[in-house]
C-alpha cells in the first residue's frame, strides 16, 4: 500500500521522525495548500511533491492518504480523499460536527474504502495491556476510571516560539480556538470506547479559565481550556475524563474495579508500564496507613 500524505505542517514532522522506524512504509509524496511547506518537507525528506491535493489524489500508485491538514480543512480534505476512491487516515477530530462525520463514514461504505482517525494509543502495549487485564479480571468488575488530560500550563512555556524540525511553527493559536477538548479527549474516548463500549449519558463543565494566556486575536477567544466530563457506559461503567492546558502535567489512565485498579502515568508514552493493585487486606491497611489520623504507628509514635 503507498502512502500520500496531505498537509505538512507542524504534526508532519512528527509523522517523519516515526517512519524509519516502519520500512514498510512507502510514501509516494506529498502536498500542501501552501507550496513552501509541500517543498520544504518535500526536500527535508526526499518525498515527490505534487502540486495539488488534487494531484496527489489522480496518482493511481496512492492507496492510502494521510490527511494532516488544519483542524477546519479535515472534513473537505477527507471527502476529496475518499471520492477519489482512496483509504484515508486522518489527524484528530475526523470533522467539527456529528453529522459530518457520519456523512463521511456513508461515503466510506458506499466507495467501499476504509476511513481511520488519529488516536490510534488504543493499539498501544499500555492500552492493549490494561485491557487484556480487565478482560482477565485482575481488578474484577470494573466500576470506575479517571483519565487526566492536563498539558501543562503551556501558555507559560513560550509556545509561539516551539518549531517543528522543518521549521512550522506550533500553531498555538489554531490550537486555543479549537481548545484543549476537541484537541484532546480523544486520546482518551478511543481506549474508553473500545474497553467499555458505548457511551449513554454524558453531564460536563467546561470554562474559558485562562482569559490572559495570548495577546494575538482568537476567533473564538472564549474556547474553554478546561474541562470535566462524567461518562455513562451502556456497560454500566462510570468514567471522569478531565481536560486542561493549565493545570500541570498528568496524562493518568486509572481503571478501578471493585478487587482492584490498573494505572499506567500517560496514555502517550506506548510502552508506559501498567501497575496493578490488587485490593487486599494488606494494600488496604498501606493505604490506610497514609493517613496520619489512622495511623496506629504514627499516634503511637
Ligand atoms: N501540532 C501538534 O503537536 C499536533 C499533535 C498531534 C496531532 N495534531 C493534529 O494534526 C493536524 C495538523 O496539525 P499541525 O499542528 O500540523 O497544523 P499546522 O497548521 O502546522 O499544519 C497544517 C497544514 O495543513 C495545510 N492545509 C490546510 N488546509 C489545507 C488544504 N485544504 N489542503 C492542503 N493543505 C492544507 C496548511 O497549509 C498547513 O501547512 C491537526 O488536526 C492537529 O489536531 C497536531
């Protein structure tokens, strides 16, 4: 299968920096909206540049497209790629709304191609990891699981200077207009999803907490930057997925069952390993011995 990548901005470098270590992989070439940046990864990485998606798209040798456009070009992009009647792997989120999504996927059937998004950690060693635990049950019925998406308090970390290895800026204000949720929970509703099915309800809070974190103009310039989501599995399982760029660092995957929990420190990571706990009298008496207040030791000392 030869690959055609669409887009080459900041996240492409990323995608280049991981493709020797996949020989199998054959890029046949690549294009942008913006031809300086179609050449300088064209030449950074000794890929063909065609001068057009639609180019690119009219080349019989492509079977798979990489779409790694801006987050607002992912619905066009990706329905050029599949009326073109070629496979499509695209950056996260698939589309901006629900029913473009699901208009995408009827267009998938009907030219009977595949349509894949981006995260794909549900395939990782630590995710695939946890989830053969739960099937096995090592930490029995699973009751709970809190996954944390905070990202550091960014805005602090100069990221209008932060360049890709070909020299793209991070696009951080893309990047607050769109805010930290749609940027970012899907690392987490992927595994989630694919572990518990479904899900029922959702009750969420979100807020714009970070009012002074730019001087440039953001269209919107209220998109929340943190968030909290309650998630209700038809399963019956009961998830809290917390989203921010201003809290400090903390990507944990923490899945409690009623005989125990699995936690592993990022879902980013994807040979993180996984910890289990088992709950037993002894690890419950540890915990308890955290507490000063229960303390036998601590009160007699
Ligand atoms: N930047 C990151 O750290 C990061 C990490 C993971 C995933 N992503 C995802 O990757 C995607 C791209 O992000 P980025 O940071 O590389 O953005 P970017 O703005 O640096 O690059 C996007 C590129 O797409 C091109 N483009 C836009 N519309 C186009 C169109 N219609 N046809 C052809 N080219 C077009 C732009 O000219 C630009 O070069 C986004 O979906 C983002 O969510 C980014």
């Amino acid at each position: 299968m030869n690959i055609g990548i669409i887009g080459c901005g900041y996240v492409c470098d990323t995608y280049m920096s991981t493709w020797p270590q996949h020989p199998n992989l054959v890029i046949r070439g690549v294009t942008d909206i913006d031809p300086a940046r179609a050449e300088i990864i064209s030449k950074l990485y000794g890929l063909r540049r065609y001068a057009s998606n639609e180019e690119l798209l009219a080349d019989p040798e492509i079977d798979i497209v990489v779409n790694l456009t801006s987050i607002e070009s992912h619905t066009e992009v990706t329905r050029q790629i599949l009326q073109a009647g070629k496979h499509v792997y695209s950056e996260k989120p698939l589309t901006m709304d629900f029913e473009q999504g699901k208009a995408l996927v009827d267009l998938a059937r009907e030219k009977g191609v595949l349509l894949s998004c981006a995260p794909c950690n549900t395939l990782s060693d630590t995710t695939q990891t946890m989830w053969r635990a739960v099937r096995d049950g090592l930490v029995g019925d699973v009751r709970m699981i809190y996954a944390e998406m905070d990202d550091n308090p960014i805005y602090l970390m100069s990221p209008e200077e932060w360049r890709s290895r070909s020299g793209a800026p991070w696009p951080y204000q893309h990047e607050y207009e769109a805010g930290c949720t749609i940027e970012h929970v899907g690392y987490h509703l992927t595994w989630l999803c694919a572990m518990f099915g479904p899900v029922e309800t959702v009750t969420a809070f979100s807020k714009w907490t970070l009012p002074d974190k730019t001087d440039a103009p953001l269209n919107p310039k209220d998109t929340p930057d943190f968030s909290v989501a309650c998630l209700d599995f038809k399963s019956g399982v009961t998830a809290r997925v917390t989203c921010s760029i201003g809290a400090p660092w903390d990507h944990r995957m923490r899945i409690i069952g009623n005989q125990g929990m699995l936690s592993a420190d990022t879902y980013r990571h994807y040979q993180c390993p996984v910890y289990l706990e088992r709950f037993t009298k002894l690890s419950m008496n540890a915990r308890k011995s955290y507490t000063v207040r229960n303390s036998n030791l601590l009160q007699w000392l």
